[in-house]
C-alpha cells in the first residue's frame, strides 16, 4: 500500500526558515518524481515543487523559486521541502503527492499533509 | 499561467441522481486534465486524468469529458460516499495549476 506522510509543520516567524519531510512507502520511491503541492486555509491548491527521480532536475512556480527547494534521499524512501524566507502568505497545509508517471505531472497519490502557520 | 475556473463552488444533489461538474482552462490545453476528489479526513484521491481516462480504482459511474478549454466531471446515479470537494488540474504547462473547487454535498 502507497503511503505518504508528511512531518515538520508548525509555527514559524515570517523571515525564518522551515523544512518539511515526507516518508514514503510501499512502492519503489527512486522510480517516481515526486512534489509538494499547499492549500492556504479556505484557498484552492497550488502547485509549490516538484523533483526528479534522481534529484538532479527540479521545479518550481515564481511564487516560491529562489525561497523553497525541494530534495530527497532514495536511499531513505523521504522528500524534503525547505522554506526559507517565509511569508504569511505561505501559511497552508502542504502536502506531498507522487506524480502518476514520470514527466506526467498529474498526482496518483497524496499524503494527508501537514500545516505551517507563518505568523509573529 | 494557466487559469482553471470551476464556475460553481457548491451543488447540492441527492443519492441517486446524476451531477456534472464543470471546468474552464484560459486557455487551450489539449486533454492535459485531471480531476481530483477530497473527503474530510482523508487524502486527496486521483479520479481522472488525461481528460477522460479513469484512475484504477474509480467507480464506473465516474467520467470525464471535454478537450481543449471545458471539460466536465459526471458522476451517475450518486452514491453517500461521492459527497466532498472536487478539483480540476492542467498538467498541460508549467506552473500546474488547479480549479478553485466545487464541493458537492447531500440535498
């Protein structure tokens, strides 16, 4: 069975930095591009990273490149996002997803998430 | 970038009945469409993709419609377990964008 599980939220100062992990299991983690997709409380989803197989390609929207990047470690099955520079607007839930098929760019499977709360 | 709009943010149906839930793209993105369904407490389910294309797993009754820029979730003869948020995504260009969401709830 898929799993992931998303862990590293919290409250967090606007200017500081976070990093979120996501554990995955039950399939073979180095074959899939993986991203992080948010959801600002009572907003639509946003598309924030995604990863290549190997780690060595990744992408980003305007709203987050230069501030956030995204990595994993195939050995360790785990996905990272770190958030630098945070801004209010950044608080969401954020949410790990496997992308169905390589260069597909859709979401087979998403964890349950985890909330970062930028705020003084 | 590419703006999704799901016109209605709330349809009300009963068990039994039929609903479409509709999707516009700004602009022409061929069939680079998925629709995704979210019930509380749980994780985000890939219904759709490719348009039309069912994700293994999806109940027949589910299908989707439409090319270019409008497409359209139908979901036949409602089940209890079909009510929550819905969602629209194109994967057509970069930045992945999604619809703001409809959620369908019991009448």
């Amino acid at each position: 069975e898929v799993q992931l599980v998303e862990s590293g939220g919290g409250l967090v100062q606007p200017g500081r930095s976070l990093k979120l992990s996501c554990a995955a299991s039950g399939f073979t983690f180095s074959n899939y591009y993986m991203a992080w997709v948010r959801q600002a409380p009572k907003k639509g989803l946003e598309w924030v990273a995604t990863i290549s197989t190997s780690g060595s390609r990744t992408y980003y929207p305007d709203s987050v490149k230069g501030r956030f990047t995204i990595s994993r470690d195939n050995a360790k099955s785990s996905l990272y996002l770190q958030m630098n520079s945070l801004k209010s607007e950044d608080t969401a839930t954020y949410y790990c997803a496997r992308e169905a098929k390589p260069l597909h760019w859709y979401f087979d499977f998403w964890g349950p998430g985890t909330m970062v709360t930028v705020s003084s | 970038d590419v703006q999704m709009t799901q016109s209605l943010s709330y349809l009300a149906a009963s068990p039994g009945e039929s609903v479409s839930i509709s999707c516009k793209a700004s602009k022409s993105i061929s069939n680079y469409l998925a629709w995704y369904q979210q019930k509380p407490g749980e994780a985000y389910k890939l219904l759709i993709y490719s348009g039309s294309t069912l994700q293994s797993g999806t109940p027949s009754r589910f299908s989707g419609s439409g090319s270019g820029t409008d497409f359209t979730l139908t979901i036949r003869s409602l089940e209890p377990e079909d009510f929550g948020l819905y969602y629209c995504q194109q994967y057509y260009e970069k930045p992945l964008t999604f619809g703001s969401g409809t959620k369908l709830e019991i009448k």
